[in-house]
C-alpha cells in the first residue's frame, strides 16, 4: 500500500487524514536535545546515521504518517559554496551576503549526490525503516526564502535589501532565483531518487511580498522547481506563511498540496486554490494552550476541511521549542480517531467531490 | 476650512488625495539625524520644542497634508512605570517583562496630561504652526502590538509567550489590556484636545494572528479606544500589517478609516471594509526601487483607489530608514497633480457613492 500522504496529496480517499508536524523532528524533543548536546547542527546533517536517527525521533515517538527529512533549508546552500552559520536565537547568518553579480557567479550549483550525500543516505535509511504506510517528507527552501536570507545575510522582517535588489537589479535576481531553483530542483528530485515520497517546498517568508511581486520575482522560479518533481511523478506541497492574499498566485506557480498556515481559515483558503489539496493549518503558538483549547482549536480545522479528500492534517507553520511533545502525540491521536473510516475510505456524507 | 484628511476620513469629496507617510519624521531625514547626534529618542519626546521640531521637518520638506506627532508607541508606556530602552536595530527592550498579575498590577494608568505633557505641548506648537488644510495626526498603539511587546519583553516574530499568556492566563490577559486600552484611550483623547485633528491605532504586529483570536482577545479593547474617540467626535484610523484576513474583524471594532499593507490590492482590502475610508498601500520598500517603477506603483495604487471619496494616500508600513527623502517628496507631487480637481471636489466620473 502506498503511503497515506502520497494519496492524499493526490486527493483520494482515505481511511484517516494523515498528520504530520512541520519541524516535528528536532528541538521540541527531548532525545533530540540530548544529542545536540554532543554535536553541532550542521554537524548532524555531515552523518547519515544521525540524521536518520534524529528524523526517525518523531516518528516513534508521535507514530506519526511521515518523517520529515531533519535538515536545514539552507544545508544544500552550504553545498553552493555559501558560509552559513544557524545562530541561536537567530537564524541562518552570512560570512558574506550575496548582492552584486559577481556574488551570485561565486554561487556554485553543486553535484547534490556529492554535496549532501549524508542526507540522501538518511533517506534511504529512514525509508527502510518505516512502514509502507508512513511517508518520507523531503523538502527544500522555496527561492524568495533562501534568497532573502542569502541577500539580507540574516534572517530579517521587511527584506528590505532584497526587494531593492530585486527592483533596482532585475538581472542579479533574476541569475540568483535560476542558480537557487536549479539547485533545488536537482537536491528535491535527488530526495525522491533516494526515497522521499512527497518533497515540500518551504518558501516561509513569501508572505513579505505583494501578490503582483511575488508574480513577478518568485513564481517562475517556484514554478521550476515543482514542475521538476512533477515531470518525475513527485507529488509537492507548496509552503508559505502570511500568504491570505498570495495563494492563488502559489497555485498557479505549482503543486499539488498548498500549505496554508492560520491566517485564513482553512475552509476560506481552500476555496482560494481550489482544485489543490491543503495542508495546515493550526497556530503552533495554539499548542502551548491548555488541551481543552488544542482540542478545539484542532476540531475547529477539521471541520472546515470537512472530511474532504486532499487535506493533511499539519500545523500552519513549525513545531515552536517550547512545545510539550505530549501535546503534539494527543494530537496525531486525535486526528486520526476523529477522521477514521471503517471502510478504508471517506465518510460516505463528507466524502464528496474535492473543493 | 478644515483640514483634509479630516474630510477625507469622512469620506466628504475633497479637492486632492491627501498624503502623508506613516514614519515621515525621523530617521529618513538628514535633519532629524544631525538633531539625534545629540539627544536619545526618549529625550526628545521630554522636551516640547524638540518634538515640535521633529514633527514638522517633513511638513516643511516634503509639503504632505499631515503632519505625524514624533513619538514612539511605547512613549505612554513609560508613563505607565514600565522600563523600556529602545535599542537601536532592534526595538523596545524592556528591563523586566510583564507576564503575570502582579506585573500588570504594577503598571499605573497615567495622568497623561502629566505623563505626556511635551508630547501634548508639542501637539499645541505644530497645530499653530500648520495651515488649516493641514492636519495634526495623533497616534497610540494598538492593544495587541503593545502587550506583544510587553510580554515578550523585546520584538517577536511568532508571539508565542504572548499567546502562550492569551490562551492559558485569559484574566491576566484581559486585565493586561483593560489597562492598556484605558490608558491609551486616554492619551488619545489628551492628544486632540492639544490640537490633533485624526488619531491613528498603529496595532502594526495583529496579523500574527487568526481572525477568531483576533475577534476574543483584540477587538474588544480596540473598540474602546476607537470608541471613545468616535464619541469625542475625533476620526479615527485603524491600521495593523498581514490584516488581510482580519480586516472585516477590524473594521467592526472600529476606526472611521482602515489601515491597508502592500499585501492586500487597495481595491480588494477597500471591497473588505465596505462603509469605512481607507488609507494605504504602498510597499515602503518599494520607495527603494528606480522612480519609474515607484511612479508605475503609485499610480497603480491611485487607480485601484478609482477617485472615491474616503481614501488617503499612504505607504503600507512606515518610511524605511535608507529611503530617499526626495523620493516622498516626487510622490506627493505625483499623488496631488494625479488626483487634483478644478472644482474643489472630486472628478464628478468618479465621485460616486463610497466603497
């Protein structure tokens, strides 16, 4: 059987709705801050076994319907010749930002089988390891993200230094988003040649941009990267936060799951990109409240996604630190009790026609 | 005559769009850095003339129809007992946060003519110094963005102790915004009865959250700051950022006019608030871009705003620091000369019934 995810993303019924976490591995977990106390983060990602081991983590431990790949959006960056360090409290910060066109000529579209061999063999190690019902979540940063963080040189609120490089120097841009959508088309599609079954394309920050830019300077970019894993018969969940305005747009550039976070009510968002399936969309700062207010926060999303086929159960953006990992587990078991069929399918009253 | 942008709150057809621009004074001119070589932010807001000055540099240099009083939105906050350094690059910092009863307990609801007296003194200057078409802005925060910064203690992206304290301490939570709202309503109400003619609600940071947390947690306490200027007779602007998914929330809590970012189209964001003014949008970083595509930007926002009465014309955020002064002068040009009219009215095509 194939796993639960890859047919939801193609909006067929099924017995449960799947759920994941983004960010489900790592910070939340107390096995996981155990062994970060011995190794660095992008220390992590130069093993396969740890790696393997931290994205499994999760999954034993929530018996959730996928493992999310544990790696960084910016770790096939660090293959592109960029130094990036993860600063505590802060983000991904630059040695050098990437500005002029000489910056982006020194960007290095890496062989990804070599640059981040560690991680596609803990992909090959995490696929073994679940069941064929679980999936494996492989994802990669979305262009506007990633170039925000390359432009900026750290992580930043109004990517001001990125739009004014975006509007004054269309062609530096233009060259960053193809070396960038390049790469990560090539490291998304060798995910799958190791075993992701799903990729998810994270383009957090988009939500920084008007729809009429984000038109202009992102979406084709986007779009190569999810028409790549289309053309290979990979199924893509399209990410973004404070995106209400821009979701159509993102439809339109690609994939076949858009990723809503917990702006939009989920049923209001759906009718947006109507003819995709959704994943989200529960406030993950609605997981540090008392459980009577996760119950019915998370029964509030179900209900607007109305047993429909297509949806996956995630939050509207990642596991915060501080989240009690008990809560996340109560979660999944919630979701799946309150979605299960007898018959291997939808219920017969909600499983009409996809929105 | 009275000044512009009052009629213009009041959606009455008015002879050009008015315009000014959230964060004129301050940073972006060089007159008001060679002024900051030698007094702290704080230090200005305790001297009358100071603030004065400040306040009417870009009147003089830009020739906008509202002159914006310089302050900051935590200025009241001081006068509430609270410790707030404002650090450079960052934001407000607070000493200790407030998170608990007792914290909120300790923050006194200032005699603000006491607590204010040179920001109101100041209000009188800039009045007497304006011409009548003119108009004095005053401003306070908004509730949510206020106790946001508070709880956390410095800027936040996701709030999560802030909603953390929402979720599961709801009494503190309201008694930490019974206190902000009283005492900013108060200071709103000082504000024009020292000479300011509109008084905006910069609750810049509510988009963090979903329409229904905004409607328990938020609403309440931004109608009564709305509403006790409505009842004094005083129009109102009610502004946030990422509100495209709660502008129906916040223009049933109030505000004569609504607030719109860059993210929502001007006509869209305006179909969302039917019966209320708007006042926006255009992308702060798009000032960074070449003038043609700043002008094409304006012009774009002017013809979404289609001449109907009840609109101002206004960035989306405020002025960024690197921004060029000369460009906000080109564009209030443009604005005026754009929407001008011979007969002290709006075009007649265009003046049909309001939004």
């Amino acid at each position: 059987m194939e796993p639960l995810l890859v047919r939801a993303a193609r909006r067929e019924p099924v017995e449960r709705t799947p759920v994941w976490f983004m960010r489900q591995a790592g910070r939340s977990l107390p096995e996981y801050r155990r062994l970060r106390e011995q190794h660095g983060f992008f220390d992590i990602n130069r093993s396969a076994e740890l790696t393997a081991e931290v994205t499994l983590q999760p999954v034993r431990r929530h018996d959730v319907d996928a493992a999310v790949v544990f790696a960084d959006i910016m770790t096939p960056v660090l293959a592109m010749g960029v130094d990036v360090e993860l600063v505590e409290g802060v983000g991904p910060v630059l040695a050098e930002p990437v500005r002029s066109q000489a910056d982006v000529g020194r960007l290095r579209v890496p062989d990804v089988e070599q640059g981040v061999a560690p991680v596609l063999e803990a992909i090959e190690i995490v696929r073994r390891e679940l069941r064929g019902d679980q999936a494996v979540v492989g994802f990669c940063g979305g262009p506007f993200t990633v170039a925000g963080y390359l432009v900026e040189g750290r992580p930043s609120r109004d990517f001001a230094v990125t739009k004014r490089l975006m509007y004054s120097e269309p062609r530096v841009w233009s060259n960053l988003l193809d070396r960038l959508s390049e790469a990560f088309a090539a490291y998304a599609l060798a995910q799958a040649r190791a075993g992701a079954d799903v990729v998810q394309v994270f383009d957090s920050w988009v939500g920084a941009l008007s729809p009429a830019d984000y038109d202009e300077f992102v979406a084709p970019w986007s779009a190569r990267i999810v028409d790549a894993l289309r053309e290979a018969g990979v199924p893509s969940i399209h990410f973004g936060t404070g995106t209400a305005t821009l979701l159509e747009v993102m439809a339109a550039a690609g994939g076949d799951v858009i990723g809503l976070d917990w702006r939009i009510p989920l049923d209001e968002g759906w009718r947006r990109v109507a003819g995709r399936g959704v994943q989200g969309n529960l406030d993950p700062t609605a997981l540090l409240a008392p459980w009577e207010r996760v119950e019915a926060a998370a029964r509030d999303v179900l209900a607007r996604a109305g047993g429909r086929p297509g949806y996956i159960f995630n939050l509207g953006h990642g596991v915060l630190p501080d989240t009690d990992p008990d809560v996340l587990g109560r979660l999944r078991e919630l979701v799946h009790r309150e979605t299960a069929t007898h018959a291997g399918a939808q219920k017969s009253h909600t499983s009409g026609t996809p929105a």
